[in-house]
C-alpha cells in the first residue's frame, strides 16, 4: 500500500472501523444482483427481477437519508442497531417468500422493506472526517474508501452470483444479509471513534437537500446510478444468451477492478483549485465510456469494454464527496452524502427496471442502450447545474481550516469532535 494510504491508519482505531465496514459494504453490491440472480433462477422473469431489485433500491432511497439524519441527531449506535434488524427481518422474508412461490405482492413488501439497510459507507466517512476533517489526509481516506467500495464491487457480485448459480438461489442474498449483520455491529461497537451528534439547534433550515449545490449532485447520480443498475442486469442476461452466465460476476468485477485502479493513483494526487470542473470532467467520461458498450459481441470484448468504463467512476465519486462538503452545512453533511447514496440507489432502480424490460421486450444487446442514455442525461445536468456548483454554501464547515492530522480526533477533544462529525 503506498505510503499516503499508509498514513492515515496511524491515527487510532482507523484500521477497526475501517474493516467493520468493509465487511457492512459487501451488501451494497451483493444483494441487488443476488436478488436478480435468485429471481431469474426461480422464475426466469428479468422484468420481475429487476422491478424487485428496484424495489429495494428505492426503499433505500427513501429510508437512507432519514437514517442518516437520525444519526446526526442520536449517534450511529442508537440508530444503526434497530435499522439493521429491521433490514435483515426483510431479507428473511423475502427469501422465504420466494422459495415458496409466494405471490408477487409479497416479494414487493418485503423488498421495500429491505431498504431500511443504513449508508454503511456514510458512516465509516463520518469517522474519518471526525480525525482528518480540514487537512489533506481526508482526500486520501475519501480515495480509501472508494477503494473499499470498489473492492466491494469487485468481490460482491463474484460471490453472490456465483453461489446463487452453483449452490442454491437464495444464497447470494443470504450471505449479503450476513455481511451486513457483521459490519454493521461491529461497526457501532467501536465508540471511541464515534462521531459526537450534533445538537438539535445545529438542525434548523430544513433538508440537507434544499442546497442546489447538492440537489445538482443529487440530480447527476440518479443518472450515474442508472447506468450502474442497467449495466448489471444487462450484463447477467447478456451472459446467459452466451451461455455462461455465472461468468457476469466476473465481468462486473472487472468493471469494478478498473475503479478501483483509478481510485488508488486518484488518491495519490492532492489536486488544488476548486473541484466542480473534475467532477463534469469525470461525468464526461463515464458518458463516453459508455459508447462501446453499444457494439458489444461477446463477453472477452464486454469485460474490456467495462475495464474502460471503471476508470471514471473512482475519481468522480471522490471528487463528489469533496464537492459535498463544500456545498452542505457541517450539522447535516451525513444526511448530504446520504442523499448522494439516495440519487445512486433511484438511478439503479430506474436503470435496473427499465433494463428488465427492455430485455425482455427485445434482447440483451438492446439493453446497453439504457447506460448510454442515462451517461447523456449525467452530463446534461452537470452542464446545466455546474454554475452551482461554483459557489459554495456560506455556512459549510471551514473546508480550509487545518488541524493537527489526527491528534486529537479520536474522540479525547470533544470541541473538535463536535464541529468534524457527521461527513457521511
């Protein structure tokens, strides 16, 4: 690991919460595509499939950002506990409900209530910023976690889809409800570096939301999610028409693997100027990236196709979060980021739906048309909202002030505490 990355697990108890969550991320690329795999396999229906992993999606949307503001308010171990019990009693049921051919409506009940799964990755942000807030080993912790999302998304789909295709259908999302129930424990038995609530008058003005800076952000990413969620359902049907379908894990692993490449050499750069003209520089990309995908003809050819594609994505997530920062008061920048996490989550719902459909109605290959309008319509709203994003919200937390790196972010100097928690 090179030695910025070395760095910032100097300060205590980064390299424990940093693994609790990796381990409660593992769902965030695992239980989508298992509940497609699982679906597909039971019932051969991919607009059933992709209308569920919707489904999920946009409970999470919905649920996410209230979890996220209950945390700013009450501390992630207050909130996350009772909101992880209630995701997984979900995923029970769903699972049930499926094995035994229960009627649809059930499938879809239990699916939205799934979306009660909290922002994992929100709230391992949040301990890093409460060590590093204001200097510049936040870029690189922020480069880390996009890594760690990555890695996620290069392991996640190999496993869930592989076991619900080889040992049983339901295993994919069954083992995605484990990792959650690990990380997410785990993650809140860690006190010691806890971000402090803030307290109930540092929340007045509304939703995080009512920035423009942010709805602009929030407006691109429903379009990036799209592209993520079709891209996924594509890519396992398009591996079944092969004939191999259980080879989609390791094409989407490699569309991961090449964000993860680009995330690491992104955080070894400490770029100055203002970050909204990388962050349309990286959603132009992730456009163009997406023309290839149009004249795919076998699977060598795809995963090549998504190596390139997964260049762009790292280095424009990282830039988002910094872009966050600047336009969302410190009191609310966990509900911020979650609302980032909650354009995501509608995009893939919408991107997966809409795949599902289109494959059924007239094919695979038809179906990477849906990542290639949704990269369009990203830099459509980038280009229109980037006047936005160059004027930063007044009232955000001092993204210039400087501490001391990490000295007294553990959770022993409660005044900085208290100003550096809630980063999502």
């Amino acid at each position: 690991m090179p030695s910025p990355y070395r760095a910032i697990f100097s300060a205590p108890g980064t390299r424990g919460f940093s693994a609790a969550g990796l381990i409660g991320r593992m769902p965030l690329s695992m239980m989508g595509i298992g509940i497609v795999t699982m679906i597909s396999q039971l019932t051969g229906r991919y607009g059933l499939a992709g209308a569920l992993s919707a489904t999920v999606a946009l409970s999470a949307a919905a649920i996410g950002p209230q979890i996220s503001r209950l945390v700013d308010r009450h501390g992630q171990r207050r909130v996350l506990r009772p909101a992880t019990l209630v995701s997984l009693a979900a995923v029970a049921g769903l699972l049930l409900a499926a094995k035994f051919e229960l009627p649809d409506w059930t499938l879809f009940v239990f699916a939205g209530l799934v979306g009660a799964v909290p922002s994992v990755g929100s709230m391992v942000r949040a301990r890093w910023a409460a060590i590093y807030h204001g200097t510049p080993q936040l870029h690189t912790a922020y480069s880390f976690e996009s890594v760690v999302d990555e890695v996620c998304f290069i392991f996640g789909p190999i496993i869930s889809i592989g076991l619900s295709t080889v040992w049983f259908p339901e295993a994919g999302p069954l083992l995605a409800a484990a990792f959650l129930a690990v990380g997410v424990f785990w993650l809140t038995a860690q006190r010691a570096t806890e971000p402090v609530p803030h307290p109930r008058e540092h929340h007045t003005g509304g939703s995080a939301l009512r920035s423009g800076g942010l709805q602009v952000l929030v407006g691109a990413f429903v379009a990036t999610g799209a592209i993520f969620g079709a891209v996924d359902v594509v890519t396992v049907a398009f591996a079944e028409e092969e004939g191999h379908k259980s080879a989609a894990s390791l094409v989407l692993a490699v569309y991961a693997l090449g964000s993860c490449l680009a995330g690491v050499a992104f955080g070894l750069v400490h770029f100055a100027g203002a970050p909204a003209r990388r962050w349309l520089v990286g959603l132009c990309a992730m456009a163009v990236s997406m023309i290839p995908l149009q004249l795919v003809g076998n699977l060598p050819f795809l995963a090549a196709a998504l190596f390139l594609a997964g260049l762009s994505i790292a280095p424009t997530m990282i830039t988002t979060m910094a872009l966050v920062e600047e336009h969302v008061p410190r009191a609310k920048l966990t509900e911020g980021m979650t609302w980032v996490s909650t354009g995501l989550a509608v995009g893939v719902a919408l991107g997966s739906s809409v795949a599902g459909w289109v494959i059924d109605a007239a094919g695979p290959r038809a179906g990477y048309a849906v990542p290639g309008v949704s990269g369009a319509v990203a830099v459509a709203v980038g280009l229109l909202g980037y006047r936005r994003l160059k004027r930063p919200d007044p009232r955000r937390g001092g993204t210039h002030e400087h501490g001391n790196g990490h000295g007294s972010g553990q959770g022993h100097d409660s005044d900085h505490r208290e100003e550096s928690s809630g980063v999502a």
